[in-house]
C-alpha cells in the first residue's frame, strides 16, 4: 500500500538522517534539516507546493556528486521512492526538481522556470552564503585536503560543470567560484531580500581574512 504524504516526509527524513548523521563535510544532516525549514519558508511565500518541496529538500543531496561514488543519475532517490512504492510520474517530478537544484559552475545557467525547483534552489544556496556558508566552506575544503588560501592561485570562473567539479583550489577562492556569486542568482524575492544581508557578511569576512593575512 502507498503511503500517504506525510508518512512518506517521515520515513524519508529516518531514511535521510541515517544517512547523514555523521558527515563532516559541511554537508550534514543539520544542512538538509536547514534546507528543508528555508525552503519551506519560500515555499509558502512565493506559492509553491510544499509537499514536493520537502520531499525533494530531504533528497536532494544523496545523489550529490561530492558525496556519493556512483555516476548515475538520481539512483539513490530513485531507488529510495520506489521502495517506498511512490508513483513513477512522482517520482519522476522530484528528480526534475533536485536536477536543477546544484549550482554547477560561474558560467553554467541553472535558471529554472520551475517553482519548487527555484524555491529549493534559493535556500540551498542560502546554507552556502553567510556564517553558516563559510563555515561550511571550510568544513569541505578541509575534508579534502585544500589549503585555506594561496595567493599565487587565481580564482576561476569556470565555464563548465566538469570544471567546477573537478577543481582543487583553496578554500578562499571558492567564495569567488561560487559563494559571491549567489546573490545574483537568487530567483524567489524572498530569496533575493534574504541573500543581501549574508552576502554583506561574507564581503566583511573576506576583509577580515585578507587583513589577518597581510599583518
């Protein structure tokens, strides 16, 4: 028997937080649970279906090319909703949502005309923007390896995804691949009203950084 909505939010939030309890990349379950409040905040204020934007806000990072070792798209989320014996043409409609969700590059349009896709998107790239963004950043450039900065290193704006996600650069340098970039790509108001303050921050951190650095 099919589950119903919210039993399906249920055992898909289990489901998900068993797999992300202990992740230490900065892409932990307290970021879905965050991504999951924010984009439920958007959802109602810009009018979008809610139960498809907490269901693919709970999903949308198992299948996360930074976390996972397979290539396949959506395999984990595919496999996760069949076994919940969720409707393929569902199915089929979360996928699309967290399809568009990842920022894949500076060059890379990921504009999207789907509502929850855009909602979602816009809290997703909310957790990687002020204090809790760079703390993040560093969280995952840590877990890789890479250094907090060099100055013989330039940033880059890449132009493809392969690019993006094959890159190595310091730490610092993702605030300008990407996390200085995000205000502008904001596509909800409230998200664009919301992105101003934490892109202020990041702005006076980078001031911080570089003063520290030069003292």
């Amino acid at each position: 028997m099919a589950l119903s909505n919210n039993e399906l939010i249920k055992v898909t939030e289990k489901h998900v937080r068993s797999i992300f309890e202990n992740e230490g990349s900065g892409h932990d379950w307290w970021h879905i649970h965050r991504v999951r409040s924010m984009a439920l905040k958007l959802a109602q204020a810009e009018g979008a279906d809610l139960f498809l934007v907490e269901l693919a806000a709970l999903l949308h990072d198992i299948d996360d090319y930074k976390l996972t070792n397979h290539s396949q798209p959506n395999k984990n989320t595919i496999e996760w909703l069949n076994a919940c014996q969720v409707d393929q043409k569902l199915i089929l409609i979360i996928c699309n949502i967290i399809e568009g969700v990842s920022f894949k590059g500076a060059q890379v349009d990921t504009s999207t005309s789907n509502q929850e896709c855009k909602v979602l998107q816009d809290a997703d790239r909310l957790d990687a923007m002020g204090a809790i963004g760079i703390a993040r950043t560093f969280a995952y450039g840590g877990s890789r390896s890479r250094a907090l900065y060099d100055p013989a290193i330039a940033p880059i704006s890449h132009d493809s995804f392969k690019s993006y996600q094959t890159s190595s650069a310091p730490t610092i340098n993702h605030f300008y691949e990407k996390l200085l970039l995000l205000k502008d790509l904001m596509q909800t108001n409230t998200g664009k009203r919301l992105a101003e303050k934490r892109h202020e921050f990041m702005l006076n951190y980078l001031d911080q950084f570089y003063a520290e650095w030069d003292s």
